[in-house]
C-alpha cells in the first residue's frame, strides 16, 4: 500500500495522465480531480502529501481552492504546485516571488515538473506554524526566520548544482563543436 498520494486537480485529463507518467517512480498514490470543488473536497478528505493545482478550473477556480487551502494551517502545511498556461494570470491574484508554493508553467517537461515539486516541498517547510498572523516583522531572527533561511540556502545549493552540471554540458558540447570544426578544416 502506498504511504504518499499526490492530488493532481486539473480539468484537462490530458494534463493529469501527464503529470502521471512524468513522476519518478516512487510509493504513492495519484489522486486525480477534473474541477477545483472536486480537488478542494479530495484534500479535505484525503490528506494528500502533495497537491499540483490548475489555475483555471471549471466549479471552483484554482485561486478559489488556494484561497481556502490558505485559510487552514493544516492545508497550508502541504506542499502546493500551482500550474498554469499563463503566468500572468497568477501573478494577476498573487505577487511574485511565491513565498509558500511553486509554479510551473504549461507545458513543462519532467525536469521542470520534479524541480517544481522539490521547491514546493521547501516551501511549505516555510509556511508560518501559528494560526495567528505576524502584523509586525521580527526585530530579531528567531529559530523560525533560521530554518526559513536555511532552506532557502539549500534550494539555492540545488539551483547552483543545476546551474554547473548545464555549465559542464554546454562545455562538452563546445568542445566536441570546436573538435568537429577543427576536423572539417583539415
């Protein structure tokens, strides 16, 4: 039995088997849902691990469903993938950068699905424990602003071991260019 489900809420079924294929394999489960009052239901009921979220749906909009993800703590506890054709309609209800969840942009490849999945997974780590909100920031770092920063310090870790195994590619390939170049001249 699976230990892990994944709620996949997008009204495109070809977008959700998708999103199926791309996921490394692993022990979970794939819940899907077609509109965003079935998915809102679904993490209600099914405590997902991880929720992948269209923006656009049908019954209930994805801001709709982020908005009453937002408002319980045990919802905001989960990591959250927000995906959409269109940035812009995002950052039309939520301003850059996102703070507690990862976007990704359709259509997306499986790299940039799973890097999306480990950002967001980061991100809800950071989500603020209480139930109250912080009217006034912090005059000092509490243990709270430390592990924020702490993972931020290891997605950039992630970001800059990306950055240099592309740097090591596009090297390869420069020099199998200038190699084939060098042949053809002789």
């Amino acid at each position: 039995m699976s230990t892990h489900k994944i709620l996949v809420i997008d009204d495109s079924k070809v977008i959700r088997m998708r999103v199926k294929d791309m996921l490394p394999e692993g022990n979970f489960d794939i819940i899907e849902a077609k509109d965003g009052l079935e998915g809102f239901n679904l993490i209600r009921t099914e405590n997902p691990n991880l929720i992948m979220l269209d923006f656009l749906l049908p019954k209930m909009s994805g801001w709709e469903v982020y908005q009453q993800i937002q408002k319980e703590q045990k919802f905001r506890s989960i990591p959250l993938v927000l995906m959409s054709g269109r940035k812009e309609e995002v950052t039309d209800k939520i301003t850059e950068p996102f703070e507690y969840f990862s976007f990704v942009e359709k259509p997306f490849d499986r790299e940039q699905l799973v890097d999306a999945i480990r950002d967001a997974m980061l991100k809800a780590k950071r989500q603020p424990q209480g139930t109250a909100e912080i009217s006034q920031p912090p005059s000092s770092f509490t243990t709270a602003d430390t592990s924020a920063l702490t993972s931020e310090i290891e997605l950039l870790k992630l970001k800059i071991a990306k950055l240099e195994k592309e740097s090591e590619q596009m090297k390869k390939q420069f020099n199998q260019l200038v190699g084939f170049i060098k042949q053809k001249l002789r």
